[in-house]
C-alpha cells in the first residue's frame, strides 16, 4: 500500500493557483485508476484503489497547506504504514514552471505544506514530486500572494503538461522505484514564456 499525497487548499477560491498542483496531480491519478468512491476521513479527501497493480490511498488534505503535516501522519497512523510508504506532491517556487523534480528526502525548501509535513513525521525519509512554479521576477516579490493567485493563461498549458509528467512520475516511482522516475524526470525544462 502506498500513501500518494497532493498538497493544496480546500475551495474553490484555490482552484488553479500554482499551491494547488499537488491536489491537480491526485484528480488526474484518480482520472487514472478509474476510481469513482470518494470518502472524507482524518480531515482529508480519500481515493482507495489500484494504480500501476499497487494498491494507494490518494489523498488531498482539508487542513489547509500549512496544517497538512497532521493529516498525513493521522492517514499513516490508521493505515498502518510508514513515511516510506508515502509519496507526497507538491509545488515549488525555486523551480522553473515546467519542471519536475523527483527526490527520495530532502529539506522542505521553506515550502509550508512540506515544514508541516516533516515536523508531524520527524522525518525526511519521504518521496516528494516536485512542480516547478519559479515566479518570473525569480521569488523577489510576496511568494505566498503569487502562490495564490490563480495561473495565467498563457502558463495554463504549462500546467496541465506539467501535471500529466508529475503523474506519470507517481506511477513510475510505483512501477519501478524513486530512482528510475529521478533518471527520468528530474532534468531541465523549456523556460516558460517571457513575462510570465
């Protein structure tokens, strides 16, 4: 059983915001599994089912970004599983929109939903799929209004391409591991438009 996990905000006022990618990534591997039941259960949306011939629970927490770390380690605890079990989705503003990238540990990278995460867990002993979402005055400005704001038109498709790889990371990490998905993904992406 694996624990896959989209990080984002409850609400339709969230939808499309670059914060929102991991919940994007979780909607498509749902689309995927071809899963129809959803439940709510330790304050997060669940989908059980099959993916890739494994066995996941794909969830996006109702905590909000910065409470997700509680969510995740209340769906470890009753699932009986372990942060190796887990994957977990999220954007990143040190990225390039366009690029992902696959780590099997590593720091939260001052992403708020990944602190929590590591602070409820106590460990860094996770898979996370990076989308990059890099703001094109390189994070000079207010991140967590830029992260909040809803995607731009011209970065839409950038997006949409940009989840569909993340997804296919998440399935290629459950049929072959963390390293081939990093062989595979984790290279430099096309430069998003100018002015974006």
């Amino acid at each position: 059983m694996r624990l896959i996990v989209g990080l984002g905000n409850p609400g339709p006022e969230y939808a499309r915001t670059p914060h929102n990618l991991g919940f994007d990534v979780v909607d498509r591997l749902v689309g995927v599994a071809r899963i129809r039941s959803r439940h709510h259960r330790d304050r997060a949306l669940l989908w059980r089912g099959r993916l890739d011939q494994t066995e996941a629970l794909l969830v996006q927490p109702q905590t909000y970004m910065n409470l997700s770390g509680s969510a995740v380690a209340a769906l470890l605890r009753s699932e009986g599983l372990t942060p190796a079990d887990l994957i977990v989705i999220a954007d990143d503003v040190a990225l390039p929109w366009g690029m992902i990238r696959v780590r099997e540990r590593g720091s939260a990278g001052g992403h708020r939903g990944l602190e929590s995460v590591l602070a409820a867990l106590g460990t860094e002993e996770f898979i996370r799929v990076r989308l990059g979402v890099q703001p094109a005055d390189g994070g000079t400005g207010d991140l967590s209004e830029y992260v909040l704001t809803p995607v731009t038109e011209d970065l839409l498709p950038v997006a949409e391409q940009m989840v569909e790889e993340a997804a296919e990371a998440v399935r290629l990490i459950l049929r072959e591991g963390a390293s081939r998905a990093m062989a595979r993904f984790n290279r430099r992406a096309t430069p998003a438009p100018a002015g974006t």
